[in-house]
C-alpha cells in the first residue's frame, strides 16, 4: 500500500503583521522542534497530545497537517488508521484512514484554519487510493466556546468536510445512531477499487436488512 507524502506548506497573513505557516504531512522531527499552544486541550493535555501527534506522524500511514506561529502549534488535522477497538477496523482494509481530529486554538478561529489544513491534505492527490472518513459526535464539539447550537455546529463540520469532497454516509453504528446530530463523512478516492467500497459497506452495516 502506498501512502504519498508530499510536504507541502501555505501562509495565512493575521492582523499586525503577524503570519501562521500551515504544514505538513510533517516529519516526527519537525514536530519534536514545535510546542503546543495551551489552549490545544479538548482531547488531552496539550504536552500528551503533542506527543500523540509526534506517535501518528511516525506510523507509516499517520499524518500531520499542522498550523503554527513561530515554533507553536495553534491548529492541526490527525490522519491514521481506525483504532483496532472500533467496529471501523473490522475490515482489516489497508486503504481506510480515518481522518481523527481537528483542532484549532480559540484565538485562531475564524481564520479558515480548519479549511485550509484539510485542504492541504488532500492536494497533490496524496488520497485518491484510499477511502477516507470521519465520525461526528456532538458530545465531542465545542458548543460552549463557539456559542452555537449542536445543528448549527453540525452544519459548520459537514461544510467543512464537505470543501474536500466527503458526504454523508448511512450506517447502522450504535453510537452514530445514538443522536440525530451525529454523522458518518466520506470520501471515496477516485483510485479505490469497487472491492474496498464493497468491503466498507460491510462495515460500516451490521444489519444487511439496512443495505
């Protein structure tokens, strides 16, 4: 399975002069030579989550794409394979990743930042030969600090996903289907054989009276 890699960056111009570099998918290395901005803590600690972001960079799959200023990380967008304990796993499929994590500073929001990473991503056709999805949560969005309501966040993640291609999916996932809000987003690369689409369907549908 090949995962392309090409490293490639884009400057955003903020108000007094100031300038965020966006990067990536970016070497362990790099990422050991950056700190975390503090407001970087929805998922973990933001010393622990650097090092989580340092981890996905080494997997041979994981990447990175990060926003900084200076040698701070103030945003970055996680790419890795499902977690072996999640049903999206279940497939064994080698050309699924899982796009796992936006995050970005609140002092940096309302810069497009997310936008932008994800876009970078996908650039160069670095993920056309595989399918890429990602699981929304309301419990895991930032009602309080945006001051929105969960369709209203709901609606700003699925434009956001939407800028790079992916759509909604159906599924039968418990915990998808818990609430109404929640969602399953998808982009199929247009090199992805119709076997791998057919096996994503398997498992993204326990009941096959639902396919």
């Amino acid at each position: 399975m090949e995962h392309r890699k090409i490293a490639q960056q884009t400057r955003i111009a903020l108000p007094d002069n100031r300038e965020l570099l966006v990067a990536g998918p970016m070497a362990p290395e790099e990422l050991r030579q950056l700190t975390m901005h503090p407001d970087l803590d929805a998922f973990r600690r933001p010393k622990d989550q650097h090092l989580a972001l340092i981890e996905i960079a080494e997997l041979e799959e994981g990447r990175i794409i990060a926003a900084r200023e200076g040698d701070t990380i103030v945003g970055y967008v996680t790419f890795h394979y499902p977690d072996e304990l999640e049903r999206w796993s279940e497939g064994g499929m080698i050309d699924l990743i899982e796009l796992g994590a936006i995050e970005v500073a609140d002092a940096y929001r309302g810069a497009s930042l997310g936008k932008k990473m994800i876009e970078l991503a996908f650039s160069m056709e670095q993920l056309e030969n595989v399918i890429v999805y990602t699981t929304e949560y309301y419990w895991h969005w930032d009602l309080e600090g945006t001051k929105l309501n969960v369709w209203e966040y709901r609606n700003m993640m699925e434009k956001l996903m939407k800028s790079v291609g992916m759509v909604w999916f159906a599924t039968d996932d418990p915990e998808i289907c818990s609430h109404p809000a929640n969602c399953l987003m998808v982009r199929i690369g247009k090199e992805v054989p119709l076997q791998s689409v057919e096996q994503f369907d398997r498992v993204r549908f326990r009941q096959r009276f639902m396919y």
